[in-house]
DNA sequence: CGGAAATGTTGATGTGGATCAAACCAATTA
DNA sequence: TAATTGGTTTGATCCACATCAACATTTCCG
C-alpha cells in the first residue's frame, strides 16, 4: 500500500521537473525537439534550484559548470570593475539562459543576482555539449540562443553609445513591454523589479536622470508611473521617442 | 614535364589555402586540433576571400549563411539605426571570427567593412555544425569563441555605461596594443587603421573628442601619436588613467 | 603634379545629464 | 503609531563632452 503512494509521489516530482512538461518549453531549449529528444533533455535537466531575492545564481570568477535556464523570477547580471564602479549588463526573466559568459574562459565573467524569489533549471555544460552533438536540432538551438545573446548586446551597444536618456528610456521599455507580452502578460501594465538605481547603471544613467524621464513621460503622456508600476499609455508615442531629434 | 610542374601549382595552391599550414592555427579554429582534424577542418574551408578596403563581407539583413575568419587585414562591424545613425561595435583583426550574429536570425544583424585591402576564409556554417558534431574539440572551441564574443561585448557595454572619456581611449589603446602583441606585433607602436571618427562611434564619444584626447594623452608623455601612427610610451601610466577619478 | 576631398587638430561656446541636496513615500519593524 | 530604512522625486547648480567653426594636413586621383 506504502509502494504506490511513494512511486506517485516520485512521479510528481519527477513531473515538476521535467522539460517536457514545463509552461517554458516553447522558448526553453526544448524548442522544436521531438518527444524522444525531450526525454534526453529531462535526463540533463535534473536539477532545479531556488534563488532567494538578492542571492545569486553564479559570481564573477566563479569556477563555470553549468549554465541556467530562467524558471520562474527575474534576475540581473552585474560587472564589477577594480575600482568598485559596476554596471548592470542585462535584465532576465523566465526562459533566458544565464551563464554563457562562462564557456570562453571556463569561468564565470559576471554575477548573476535574483531580484525576487526566483528559480532556475541547472544545465550541467558537458552534458549539453554531449547531447547536443547527438541532437542536431538541440545543437541548433543552442548555437542561436548564444548568437541572439550577441545580437542583445549589439543593441544595448547601440543604446548606450548613440541614444539621448530618453531614447534609452523608451527603447528600455517597449523592450520589456515586449518580452512580457511574449511570455503572455500584459503589453501595457507591468511592475519593475529593478529599482531606478539598476535601470540607470544598465542604460549609462544616474538614477536622477531616469525619474525625471519617467516623470517627463508621464507628464507627456506616454506612460503612466507609480513607483514600480509602469502602464504604457501610449506605445507609438513612446516608439516616437526613439529616432527623433531632441526637442 | 607539364604534369608535375601542374601538380605542384596545385600543391602550392593548397599549401596556400590550408587551414593546416596556416599561420593563425594556433588564434583560429585549429587550435589544439590533431593533424587529422585540421585535415577535415582544410575540406571545410575550400574558400578565401579577398575584401577590398572599404567592401564588406556581409552586410545587415543580408542571409546568414557563413562565418568569417579573418585571414589578413582589419575589419570594423557596424549598426545602423532606422534614422541613420550608425555605430561601430566592434573592430577585427587576424584571428578573430565574423558572423557569428548571424547564426540567431539566420541573417546578418551588423555590417562588416574592410578597413584595409584583407583576406578572409569563408566558413560554411553547415558544415562547421556538422564537424563539430563529429570533432569535440571543435565543438568546444567554436563555443568557447562565441562566448568570448559575449564576454568582448560586456566589456564595451562597461566601456560606455560607466567609463570618462579619458578612460574610454585608454582602455581602448591598451585593447589594442594587447591583440597586436598577442599577435606578434609591437605592443608598443601601431598603425590605426580607423579614423578618428570611427573610434569615436566605437566609443561613444565625437571625433574631436578622440582627437583633443590623443592630444593630452601626448603632452602627458603616456603616448606619441602622428596621424595613425601610435607609440606608446608609458603604458603603465595609460593604465592608471583607468579607474582614476576626474584630475 | 595640382586641386579636391577626406581626415585631423584646435579653439570658443553650449547643453544634456551629472552632482549635490532636500524632501517625500512606502514598507518594515518596534 | 512612531521610528527606521530603502527607494523615489524634484530643484539648483555644475561640468564633461558636444557642437560649431576655422584651419591644417594627408590622401586621392585626373
């Protein structure tokens, strides 16, 4: 009588756990793998972690193994230079790879801090390497989710050495509002999890200057903002923003 | 008597064109290859390049379909905003690899520029795929080269978020004595191959900018410059310019 | 060669965003 | 309910770099 319950209670577990049952799967690596492959993934996958608010995923220097697939949450990553100065250099959510950082040098180039209650999948890297040799279209995948990571940083490249503060403010916004739309939330109202403080750092801003646009936008009327509520009230305004000539 | 006098050319042909006897194998997708790797690697890359100065290797939007090792020469890989503005986001020199920002969107998302008359091998990415799956330590090394490419551009994300003007040029001038050494080159005097107003949207700061920099630089004895012509005098003294607050 | 175009230098002036400073607000904790 | 803490807003002032402008130098090319 005691057998069955225990087995069900792995099978649970092992349910939770599993690629091929996980709301991500579509912008996870699990993308575009048949039922078969999933399976091999699942075997890869075997362990979730919780990452406590403010804790961190991996550190700057940090030996590399594994890299991490957002689960739940959202989260930072950080440089750090001699002098102490650090800069946010990207914002993560649920389906995002952390860690790729790590593979050029074998250890890890930056810190990746939860900014609320967060879980990740860990990814042990030799096993992906391993399955990836086997499944061409896991090989596939991974190799674009590494090249779209270099085309990110392109744009906050592009952001950061040729935008005005309220270029960058815009783009940073319909960005997010982008990508919680293609997570299934709301295009038009979202709560930050970043304090003003992190937006500045990651757009090259003080934290002064980025109230002040989001107050000017919202005087504007392109968005509304309370604290870390944000309602974009007008997209193609904000869009506007972005191209036009100080005024 | 014509025969092996056609072999030859042939042979010498090869020889040219091979992978194995190439002097970058120990920068370049070679490394650390056994001899019959590198053979496979010389089936892979059957083609050269010759890319004037002022042509491009690929182009913004154009269909992905290779990578780009560079052979010879020096490249610039530049963005262009919708209203024209445009930023250089990287500059390239023997060794380094081209197109990898291709891979994500199966389309180039940058445009590369000669800067000089320079040679590269084009690099089927088909193929590079399928070998790697076969060879692990390609594997590895290819993913290790994007990763670095992840980790470059976090270092410029740095370079405009958080650094002056006087720390931009400095960290710049240091990068690039760095790859010459590495490469075999001075590390103390070297030619520009950019204009100042390509350093300058590189980053992020005007071309005079650049110049009024180079100019103090000089009189504070840390470098000589004539033109494109660089010597660096007091690389310690560069160094320290890095993390010094405003004097 | 010589003239035009591109590139580089340097000076004078302007300005966007930084810095400094003071409240204000929300969430905890006592 | 008050006190504390971390974050946000807003105003006043400052400065690093941009902009505008004039000229010097190099490179290109008929």
């Amino acid at each position: 009588m005691s057998a069955p319950k225990l087995a069900r209670v792995i099978d649970i577990h092992a349910l939770k756990n599993a690629c091929s049952s996980c709301s991500l799967r579509e912008m996870c690596l699990p993308i575009g793998l048949s039922q078969d492959e999933i399976d091999k993934l699942d075997q890869m996958v075997y362990t979730r972690k919780r990452v406590k608010r403010g804790d961190s995923v991996y550190r700057s220097e940090e030996k590399f193994g594994s890299l991490y697939a957002v689960r739940s949450g959202f989260f930072k990553t950080t440089l750090v230079m001699e002098d102490g100065r650090d800069q946010v250099t990207g914002f993560h959510m649920a389906g995002d790879m952390l860690g790729m950082d790590g593979i050029g040098a074998d250890q890890h180039s930056c810190n990746a801090v939860a900014l609320e209650d967060s879980e990740v999948c860990v990814i042990p890297y030799g096993r992906l390497e391993e399955l990836s040799r086997e499944v061409y279209v896991l090989q596939q995948h991974f190799h674009k989710v590494m090249s779209r990571e270099i085309v990110r940083e392109h744009g906050v490249m592009l952001l950061l050495g040729s935008m005005r503060a309220e270029e960058r403010l815009a783009a940073f916004l319909l960005n997010l509002s982008q990508r919680f739309t293609s997570r299934g939330y709301s295009a038009s109202e979202f709560n930050l999890r970043m304090t003003r403080e992190e937006i500045g750092s990651y757009l090259g801003l003080k934290l002064e200057t980025v109230s002040r646009t989001f107050s000017k936008f919202q005087e504007d009327g392109l968005i509304g903002v309370q604290q870390k509520n944000i309602r974009i009230v007008d997209s193609e305004g904000l869009k506007s923003v972005l191209g036009r000539d100080p005024s």
